[in-house]
C-alpha cells in the first residue's frame, strides 16, 4: 500500500505514520511519503520507520501537487494541510489558500491521477454558535472563523468527488487533538499547553477562561480513527464527514487532572480576545453515534486516562531532548 500524507510536519502527521506502520501486516508494511512545505530537518526524521520518505509539497501550488501525486501514484491519501483557527484569523488570506485552494489541488490531482481514497480532516471549527449540545452531524454550519468557512467547504467538496465516483473521500470532525507535540496556531492548544509547559516549567497561563468547554480528544484515539476510516468498506458509510465526540472537560478540570500527575503545577487564566470569541463558537460537545454505527468508533481515552499516559511522555521527551526545566 502506497500512502502519502500532507501537512505531515504538522501535528498530526508522525503519530499517524507510527499508527499506519504500526497496524499493517509485518509482512507487507506501506511505503508512506510524507508531504510538508518544509520536511522536518533529519534530527527529526531519523528514527521514521522503514518505508518513510519526505518530499517538499506546497498544496497552493498546483503544479507541483499535480506532479508529485502523479509520481507517487498513492493508494490512499491523508489530506492533513491546513492552516489553524487563531492563525487563520490573523492571516485568512494564506488559511483560504492553503486550506481552500490547497484542499481543491489535492482532489484534482488525486482525480487526475486516479487515487482511489482520501481522507480528508475536518473539525469542531465547522460549527458556529447557538447549536444543540450534544452537537449532532448534520445541523446549519455557521462557522465564524477562514478556518471553519474552509473546512465546511472541504467537507462539501469530499461529498461531491465521492458523488461523482472520482475519488472515494471520507474524513472526521476532529476536537480539539492533544498531544506531546507542539501545534500552531490552534485556539485548542491551551489544552495542550497546560500540559506541556505544566511538566516544563511547572505554571501555565492559559488564553481562556476557567469555564472553557470544548470536545478535545487524545492524539492516540485521532490517529485511530483516521486508520479505521480509511479502512471502512465503502457500503458501510452511509456519511462522508463523521463528528468524533472524545470528552469535554472545563479548562479548570483539564487543569485538576494535570495537578493530580504534576502535583503543585500553577495554572492561571488570562483570556486573549481573538481565541476566546473562537472557543465560544464552538460546541461543547458533539454526538458521534453515526461513527460508532457505521463504522465502529469507540474512544478509549477519558481525560484522566490521557493524563496519565501523557505526562510520563511528556516527562520522556523532555528528559531526551534537554529541554526540562526550560
Ligand atoms: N484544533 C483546531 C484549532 O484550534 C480545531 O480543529 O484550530
């Protein structure tokens, strides 16, 4: 199996290579090029698997993501390129060019070359304010961020390569992911932050407020699902985006279980304008009972559980990179 991922250097990506040669057969494992703007420098990628190789891919550029595609002639892409909420909003020209204009480069050169499958990644961001909680799959998009507004129409663009028999595109709605890797330019990331700086430096001031509720889901279970909805049969999805529920604490509960495993840490509220109007928007939880349905998706991850499977991570990485106490 041929696979190859954009936005690889990006949060997501290595943990979902791990994840993809981790559940192939020993006996035949994937060839996976990895795509990002800039390939992460060698340090980084000397430990890929077997298998792994990176190549340079601006998804704007058309031409070159025609050509690259066409080289590679994947089996099955992981469309992962984007440009994040908070960033988007201070920059939504490049988040429209490279989530918009970069998204549409990708399906026509994946139709042009005859990839069979894409996964496409989606987000909470797709949803504006005033909906039901839980959020359901199917409800008005209203989104107030580029982001969002390029997301919902990634999802719509999916649909309709899938209707049109050019490329079989299927693709999740993703909480917020968090992870021992450092994201950019999420409004999600104060989660994240909470744990990294809390095992850093010992404090963390976060850009939301205390009551801050949103889907947030551990990177493990969000690599999982993007393997099994590559993997679903066809005729089992009766959807092309599915809502992934994960859990959703308070920031300040996020705050308690990162406490209980770093005892003493600091965590203190100081609200940024920009991310917080974003955070509001969102839902505070969504239903994801089409994915269990139609394909089987449980999360195994509560926030506790991810507490302490990634703390000791965190401790882990730090401990290589030299970076504790920093
Ligand atoms: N984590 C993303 C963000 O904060 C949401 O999908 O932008």
């Amino acid at each position: 199996m041929r696979i190859l991922l954009t936005g690889a250097g990006g949060q997501i990506g290595r943990d979902l290579i791990a994840e993809l040669v981790r559940r192939a057969p020993a006996a035949d494992p994937p060839t996976i090029v990895a795509t990002d703007l800039r390939p992460p420098p060698a340090a980084v990628t000397a430990d890929d698997p077997p298998g792994v190789s990176w190549r340079g891919l601006d998804v704007v550029d058309e031409a070159a993501t025609r050509a690259l595609i066409a080289d590679v002639r994947p089996d099955l892409v992981f469309h992962l390129a984007a440009i994040l909420s908070a960033k988007g909003e201070t920059e939504p020209q490049l988040a429209y060019a490279v989530n918009q204009t970069g998204t549409w480069n990708v399906l026509e050169a994946c139709r042009a070359t005859g990839v069979p499958r894409l996964v496409f990644t989606s987000s909470i961001a797709v949803y504006g304010p005033g909906l039901p909680d839980p959020t359901p799959d199917d409800v008005p998009l209203h989104p107030t961020t580029m982001y969002g507004a390029t997301k919902a129409a990634g999802e719509l663009l999916c649909e309709y390569y899938t209707r049109r028999g050019w490329v079989d595109c299927r693709g999740v709605r993703f909480p917020g992911l968090i992870s021992a890797g450092l994201p950019g330019g999420g409004s999600s990331d104060y989660a994240l932050f909470m744990y990294v700086d809390g095992v850093r430096r010992g404090a963390y001031e976060a850009f939301c407020r205390a009551d801050t509720r949103i889907p947030l889901m551990y990177m493990p279970d969000g690599v999982r699902a993007l393997a099994e909805i590559a993997e679903a049969p066809r005729d089992r999805l009766r959807r092309c985006i599915y809502n992934l529920a994960g859990f959703s604490p308070r920031a300040d509960e996020i705050a308690a279980s990162v406490g209980r495993a770093v005892p003493g840490v600091a965590i203190t509220y100081a609200p940024e304008p920009l991310r917080q109007a974003i955070l509001d928007s969102w839902p505070s939880a969504l239903d994801d009972r089409a994915a269990a349905t139609d394909w089987g998706w449980r999360a195994r991850f509560d926030l506790d559980a991810m507490t302490d499977d990634l703390v000791p991570r965190i401790r882990a990485l730090l401990a290589r990179t030299g970076a504790a106490g920093a």
